[in-house]
C-alpha cells in the first residue's frame, strides 16, 4: 500500500510540475541617456544590477573607421549610478570596417567586448573588470598574425574563466592546412590579471567554423560549430579537456547557430531545431527536440533548470533591418515530453531583442530593443 501511496504522490507532483505557464511580470525601460558628441547607442547589456551601453560615432573621411565609448552604471535603489566609462577606442584606423561591440559579454565583475578590427577582420577582444574603485579595463587580446580570424565574434565568461572563439582560423601549416576549422581561446582571471591559458580544437571527425558560439559554466564549455557536431569541454585539475560530441542518436552531425549549457544539460540550435542533451549519468544523450514553428528561423537559446528559451526571428519585411522575433519557452522532462508555450509580448511592443538573463526569484529577464526589458516567471 505503501509504495502505492508513493508512486501517485509522484505523480500529482509531476503533474503540478507541468502547471506553471510562464506569466509576464513587469516590463520596464532603462535609461538611455544622450551622450554629447556621440552618436546613438549601438547596444546595451544588463546583468543583475549593473547596465553597460555602448556608444559610437563614425569618424570623418580623412581617418576612416569608428569611435566607440562605454558607460558603465550600476542601480542604486530606483536610480542608476555611473561607475565608469571609457572613451577614444577607435579599433580601425586603417580600414573601414573596424567596430566594438560585435561580441559583448556582461557577467558578474567582468565585461569583454569584441571588435572586428585589424586589416582583414582578424578580430580583437578588450577585457574591463570591476574594482573597489569602479571599472577599469584590464586588458586586450588579439590573435598573433591570422588574417580573417573573426576572433571575438563568439564571446563566453563565466567566474574566472573566458573563453574567446576565432571560428575563420585556419588551422596547420602549408600545403596540409585545414581552411576556417576554428580555435578557441582560453583565459584565466588570476591575482587581477587575465593570463592565456592555451586553445581548444576539437577532436575527431573534422568540422568547421569551431568557435562560432560558445557556452560556459563552472566546469563545462560547449563549442558550436557551423558543420558536423557541437563539443563538449570538461574542466579537470585546472585543464580543459574535450568530454563528448552532441550528435543525435542516429550519429547525424548537427551544426549549431547557438548554444547554452546549465547544470545537467545543454542545448544547440539549428536553423530548424533546438537540440537539448542532457547527462544522467556522466554520458551525454539527446533529451528531446524543440522544432522552429513556420516560417520563423532560430536565433539563440538559453537554459534554466528545466526550461529552454529559444528566441526566433521572422523573415525581414523589404527595406526593414530586422523582421519581429518571438520567444518559444518549453518545459522538458529526460523521457522526451515538452511543454511549449509562445511567450505574449506586451501590449504595444514586438520582441527584437535576443538577450535572456537569470534574474531574481526565479524570473527571467528579456532584454529588447530601445532599453526596454521584460520580466517573467517560469516557475
């Protein structure tokens, strides 16, 4: 009777586990102030408490390329707080393409922002870290020589490592070199200073772009790749060592547009699916898949716990810049059962931004454009 008693208790929990459907909580505009001299804000990143927007003017014909400045503010009650800025980054002075932002990543006491600067977009990366004092910037990272590395354009941090993917690098040395194969970058916050802690290539069968996208927690890192199969990372005694490949059951390689990784299982996004795998008992196995409604393509994805959030862009409309977006949320369960619900935009907004953030008690942040941000519970 007893173990009777048990199994339909677990199952009225379960079926009470499925009842929570994602209701929006507050939605609410950040500040955007004007900058004199400046030119309109190219993006924004909040992460808890601290908000970091990023400026940028063009400069004149006779000294080509961009001017960039950051402002860092942190919320103090119902105000923000400026706590540092940084100014006259100009990455391309010897093209026209140079530009900061293209990868920007806020989190915790680290800022790391990209830039497509250098002859032929091989790609820089400026570190700025917090101190007691406010923000300052910490270093600059760049690949040695490569031409088109496209090094930053995938930007992951986590605690006190960061990794910095350079997906168009070619790997070898002529006649046997291996075109747009990728390395990834790995750093290390010790003692207030960023050192390199060597590259990651993937192992086995041969891929390419590896370091497209880039996932990081604790002791896990996920690489993307845009042919064959995402790898999976595993930090152990201070190294980081390749665990697994995320292919589907039928060994199909997938490539991956976007990838994220939480505490037990990750996720990788094609155009058509978000593939999420999970780790039951130290092997990685596909857990269910997410298909994109029609005639929506991926974007992004992002795990928490149980949810994936998987954000999509509709086609552009002619002379737009960007079509509307939407935000898929599912609720998965390891035996392959989903529950799928379309987050509703507020009143009077459309969903354009891709960004999703853990926020507090249990609600997630969803920053959109223009400033405003949305918060709901998924609990």
């Amino acid at each position: 009777m007893k173990p009777l008693l048990a199994l339909l208790l677990a199952l009225c929990a379960t079926a009470l586990a499925w009842a929570g459907e994602p209701r929006l909580v507050k939605s609410y505009q950040l500040p955007r102030p004007v900058e004199p001299g400046h030119g309109p804000i190219r993006e924004q990143v909040l992460d808890g408490d601290t908000l970091v927007t990023l400026y940028e003017i063009a400069s004149d014909r006779l000294s080509p390329g961009y001017t960039s400045l950051l402002v860092v503010h942190e919320r103090e009650g119902d105000g923000w707080v400026e706590r540092g800025r940084f100014d006259g980054y100009s990455p391309c002075r010897s093209c026209h393409i140079g530009r900061l932002g293209q990868g920007m990543v806020l989190s915790g006491d680290h800022l790391l922002v990209g830039s497509d600067e250098g002859r032929w977009v091989s790609g820089a990366v400026y570190a700025f870290h917090r101190t007691p004092q406010g923000w300052k910037a910490s270093a600059r990272w760049a690949p040695s020589s490569q031409l088109h590395a496209s090094y930053g354009s995938a930007i992951a941090v986590h605690g006190d490592w960061a990794m910095v993917g350079a997906p168009n690098i070619d790997v070898g040395w002529f006649p046997f070199r291996q075109p747009a194969r990728g390395v990834v970058y790995v750093y290390r916050f010790v003692n207030g200073e960023w050192q390199s802690e060597g590259e990651l290539a993937p192992e086995g069968e041969p891929v390419s772009d590896f370091g497209r996208a880039i996932a990081l927690n604790a002791d896990t890192a996920v690489i993307g790749v845009s042919r064959g199969a995402p790898r999976v990372f595993r930090l152990n005694r201070g190294r980081w060592r390749q665990e697994a490949v995320l292919e589907k059951a039928t060994r199909l390689a997938i490539g991956s547009a976007s990838v994220d990784v939480g505490a037990r299982a990750a996720v990788a996004v094609t155009q058509d699916t978000a593939h999420v795998f999970h780790r039951p008992a130290g092997t990685w196995e596909a857990a269910v898949e997410v298909p994109r409604p029609h005639p929506y393509v991926y974007g992004t994805a992002q795990l928490a716990g149980d949810w994936v959030l998987v954000f999509f862009l509709a086609p552009t409309p002619p002379g737009a810049h960007r079509g509307p977006g939407q935000w898929l949320v599912a609720r998965w369960r390891p035996l392959g059962s989903t529950e799928r619900w379309v987050l509703t935009a507020p009143a009077g907004f459309e969903f354009q931004g891709d960004r999703a953030k853990p926020g507090r008690e249990g609600r997630w942040v969803l920053q959109g454009d223009n400033g405003w941000v949305h918060e709901y519970q998924l609990d």
